[in-house]
C-alpha cells in the first residue's frame, strides 16, 4: 500500500527521499483503511515498511489489529529525485530546466538520472532483491498467509512493474491513491494481481 497523505501531497510537491511526515488527515486515512480491512477479516502476519517517516506512521496504523513487529527495509524506500524533491510538479511539467525529470512521469523510456537522482536499474534492482526475499519467505515461513507492505507511490509502480514483467514506457501512469491497497496472491513463486488502488476507507 501507498502510505497516507501529507503536506506535500496536497500541494502536489515531489517528495521522493524527503522525510515528510503524515498530515492529520493522511493519519486518519490510514485508521480508516486498518479498519476497513479487518471488517473484512484481513490481518497480516508480517508487515514491511519504507524507513521514511510516512511510510512508518502509516504502518504503525495499519498493525492497529495484528499487534506485529513492523520490518523497516530501505529496499521500498522511495526513488530518489536527487535536487528535484521539493519542486512542484506543475514546475516539472512546466519549466524546461526539469526537462530530464518530466520524463520520469511523462517518457520513462528516455529518463535519465536528474542532478542526484537514482537511475532505473537501481531502483528496479532493489526491488527485484526485495521481492526475492518475499519469495522466499513464501517457502520458508509456512504460517505467514497476509503480508503487508507499506511503501510509496513510486515504489509500488515499480513492484507491479517488476511483478508483472512490464513494459518500463506506462510504468509513470498508473494512478496510486493515498493509502491505496494493491493485491497480489504469490504461489510458488509466481504473482498474480488480484487488484490495484483499491480503498478500503
């Protein structure tokens, strides 16, 4: 899942690594998705979050009814944008000197990394390695059925990316509301999405 709103989402400014807290309502969005979940009998047995403060806080809600240890891994971090976080993204569409960036949401075929930023082939790399390790943990860990993942919007493009082997030019489009849920079943080895964006408030 996508975590909760901010700040910096309501003014629609790139976040990336920038550590924003939730905003009141970006707490309360993910309270009511924790709820609506467990109304329809969903708990998790293990829980992974992105270090990022957002992304923590959201966790921290969404285990309101498993009572777990929550799993920081810096592998579902969001994408880093280098000196683009903190700009507006009506200035990234708008402004040439962000032509390089615009391309992350507009032509992610001809992105190239933008003063500092991560490239694909990291970004990808790091959550190929994560899912790698849910697969095993699909092997090894017989009793764990739900697992929850809290990460960004960024992040979870490029987790139905690399679990659907898709194409990288569509990959900017898909539509991730906050607090958000995509689900996936795993089956030796194998993802299927079951469903994308779905809100449970």
């Amino acid at each position: 899942m996508r975590h909760g709103e901010t700040s910096w989402n309501t003014v629609k400014r790139l976040q990336g690594t920038t550590d924003i807290p939730l905003n009141q309502n970006g707490i309360e969005l993910a309270k009511k998705t924790a709820v609506g979940m467990y109304q329809q009998g969903i708990t998790f047995q293990r829980i992974y979050s992105s270090p990022l403060i957002r992304a923590k806080q959201t966790a921290e809600q969404m285990n309101a009814f498993s009572n777990i240890e929550i799993i920081e891994d810096s592998r579902i971090s969001e994408f880093c944008f280098g000196k683009g976080e903190g700009v507006l993204f009506k200035d990234i569409i708008e402004d040439p000197k962000y032509a390089k960036l615009k391309a992350w949401f507009k032509d992610p075929e001809h992105y190239e990394p933008f003063e500092g930023s991560e490239s694909f082939q990291h970004f990808f790399g790091r959550i190929s390695s994560f899912l790698d390790d849910i697969k095993l943990l699909e092997k090894q860990a017989k009793k764990i059925q739900n697992v929850l993942i809290v990460c960004h919007g960024g992040v979870t493009r490029g987790i139905l990316k690399v679990m659907l082997d898709l194409s990288i030019k569509h990959f900017a489009e898909l539509q991730i509301p906050n607090c958000s849920i995509n689900c996936a079943t795993l089956n030796e080895g194998t993802f299927q999405i079951q469903y994308t964006a779905k809100v449970f408030q």
